[in-house]
C-alpha cells in the first residue's frame, strides 16, 4: 500500500474514495517529518482526527506561505486573500456536513505558487482531506472546524497586513499584543483543540483539571510558535515580514527595516543591539516549552505523554542552539539533527517516558525546574 494517497482533481464533480489513515500519516511524514513521529505515537482514538485537523491547517498555511507576484509585475497571477476564503469555506461546509463545497478548481492556479513539491501534492489531495471530514462523527467536525478556522483568521491577517512585500519593504506588527494575538491564532488553538479533542476519545487522560489543561496547552503552542518565528526570522525578513513587533524593536532603538539589513550582513557587532529582546523571547519561548513538558507530564495514557511532550523537548534543544549562537542566530537559521532526534525518541520509548524520565531530559535541556509544574486552578504551582 503506498504511502502517499492518489491524488484526485479539484474539478472532479464526485466525491473521491476514503483515504486511508496510512495514507494520510504518509503526507503529515512528507511535509512534517518530526511532528509525524508525534503522530505515529498517539493512541489511535485521536490518531485520526488529530492527522486530519493537521493535514487541513498545513494546506491552508501552504496557500498563506505561497509566492504572491506583485500586481504590476504578474497582472493575472492568482492572490492568496481569495484563495484562503475559498479554502475557509470548504472546510466550513464539510465540517457542518454540509454540500456542496465551493469549487475548488479557484485553488488550482495558486498551487503553482507553492515552493515545496511535498504542499502541493498536499493541496492537491485536498478533496481527500474535506471528504475525511464531512464523514467524521459530529463533535470530532465542530472541533476541527473550530480550530481551522481560527488559524485561517491568523493566516487572513497575516496576507493582510504583509501584502506583497520584499526585504527592502518590511512589515513588522505593531505591538506586543498582536505578537501574543497571532501566537494564539496560529498555535495558541491548536493546545486547545488537543485538549478537547482528548476529552472526548480518552476518558482519564489528564490528571489537572481541563481548565488548567487547556490554559497550559494554548501557552505551550504559543510557545512553539515562538520558537519558529526566532528560527525563521531571516527567511522571514527575506520575505518582507517581522514577526518582532515594533514597540519591541523601538525599545532597543530599532526599526523593522534596520533588523532585516543586520540580519541579511549577518554582522554579529550590530546584531548585538538585539541581545535584551532576544533574551526576553528566549525566556518567554522556554516558558512556553516547559509549560509543554508539565502538561505532558499530567497526561496518563503514555502514548499520548510521549506524543505531547516530543515537541517541547525537541523545542527546548532547538532553543539551547539559538541561546548558545546568540542574536546572531537571527541570521544562521538552526535545525536539531535528525539523529538527535530519533536518539531522542528511543529513550523515551525504552523509558516509557515517565514523569520523572521527561522532567529530567527538559532540566538537562534548560528547561527550570519551577516551570515544569502545572499551575493549580487558583493559580498557585503544583509541587
């Protein structure tokens, strides 16, 4: 059986065959190889759902990511607004069990504008992944509808306000609530809809209180999405966006333009200027990730542990990088070794990845030991 579904078109008039769960945790492998380690992990009730919700927020985020051609450069060249709506209400209708979705063919041109072959087989297959969700019991099709929908609305605002852009015309956002206000939108949910989408097929799986689960699950997304705006600050720069809002580059006597010039010289001297900022991010992203290792940690079935706490561990060795390289690293993007990883996942699979075992791999990976706690319902620390 391969490993990657068939690929029907966008303009089929029929709905296309069931794709099997093999076939669609081949496409998660194909665009997110360390995140379908996670997936491989997690106990089979929330397998499928969970693959499905991500495979829809990736399509979307390949079309949020694509090339845009500046108008006067490329007249006819499709826009990624109307395509992200286009996609928004396909996934609306399928996950409301409603036909017939809107026609897909309007995604057709913008899949050329898509670098990686990999997200646009994705794309591609989407009849595949609305026809998954319009057949899914009815609280798993709120759920992942709910969730898409709010990082579309993210997606939306981020193609809004970066426009067409280059290098040499950077956007930054405009202050630190709305760096906070797109973490959740983009990640922040996804904690969110991991907890509830557990609570419904895992009677037992937490042993806090869903409101704390929740709250520590939204903080550890927003966390990994930190991260990935530290590591990809200079594609991100390349492309005319800066995710380093301005009232924190004002605080260190920086403009947007200024950060993209030092970081596209990689000049380690002015880069300096960076290092109280890019220490509060630094802090604020551990804070994040360590949050991720205590809510692991208060999850009972330990598939589900070692699935959940996977990416906060490798988060917080990809953090011990960035830290160690400096606001240097700003320029010189950083990727933890695949063999680091896998290194990684044996240990926690010969371990069983107990409490203890995943406390004391985030201790030796700089995680502090009063942040791998979970708050209490009042807001005090767990011991």
């Amino acid at each position: 059986m391969p490993d990657n579904p068939p690929m029907p078109s966008p303009a089929s008039s029929h709905r296309p065959a069931p794709v099997t769960p093999r076939a669609a945790g081949g496409m998660v492998k194909a665009v997110a190889r360390s995140f379908a380690l996670s997936v491989q992990i997690l106990p089979e009730r929330v397998r499928w759902p969970v693959t499905l919700a991500y495979l829809l927020a990736r399509a979307s985020d390949a079309v949020a990511d694509s090339v845009e051609l500046a108008p006067e450069a490329a007249p006819d060249a499709p826009s990624r607004a109307p395509a992200l709506e286009v996609l928004r209400l396909a996934i609306a209708a399928a996950a409301q069990h409603r036909e017939p979705e809107p026609d897909l063919t309007l995604l057709d041109p913008i899949q050329q504008q898509i670098p990686l072959a990999s997200e646009r087989r994705l794309l591609h297959a989407l009849p595949l992944w609305l026809n998954a969700l319009h057949d899914l019991p009815a609280e798993d099709r709120q759920l992942i509808g709910q969730v898409c929908e709010t990082i579309l609305s993210g997606q939306r605002l981020d193609v809004q306000r970066f426009g067409v852009h280059t290098a040499h015309a950077v956007v930054a956002l405009r202050t630190r609530q709305e760096v906070e206000d797109y973490t959740w939108r983009v990640a922040g949910c996804v904690g969110e809809f991991w907890g509830l989408i557990c609570e419904t097929h895992l009677p037992g799986w937490r042993q806090a209180d869903l409101s704390v689960m929740i709250s520590a699950g939204i903080r550890y997304g927003q966390g990994l999405q930190r991260l990935n705006m530290l590591r990809d600050t200079a594609p991100d720069l390349a492309q005319g966006r800066c995710y380093w809002s301005e009232e924190e580059l004002q605080s260190v006597g920086l403009s947007a333009w200024q950060l993209a010039h030092m970081v596209q010289q990689a000049d380690r001297r002015p880069l300096a200027v960076m290092v109280p900022l890019w220490s509060d991010w630094v802090a604020q992203t551990r804070a994040g990730l360590s949050l991720g290792v205590a809510y692991s940690v208060a999850i009972t079935p330990w598939r589900l542990r070692l699935a959940s706490a996977l990416p906060a561990l490798i988060g917080l060795r990809t953090l011990q990088v960035l830290e160690k390289r400096g606001p240097a690293a700003l320029a010189q993007p950083v990727k933890v070794p695949r063999s680091w990883v896998y290194h990684l996942l044996l240990q926690l699979l010969l371990s069983g990845g107990t409490p203890r075992v995943l406390r004391r791999i985030a201790q030796g990976l700089g995680a502090p030991p009063q942040q791998l706690s979970l708050p209490a319902p009042d807001g005090t620390m767990r011991p």
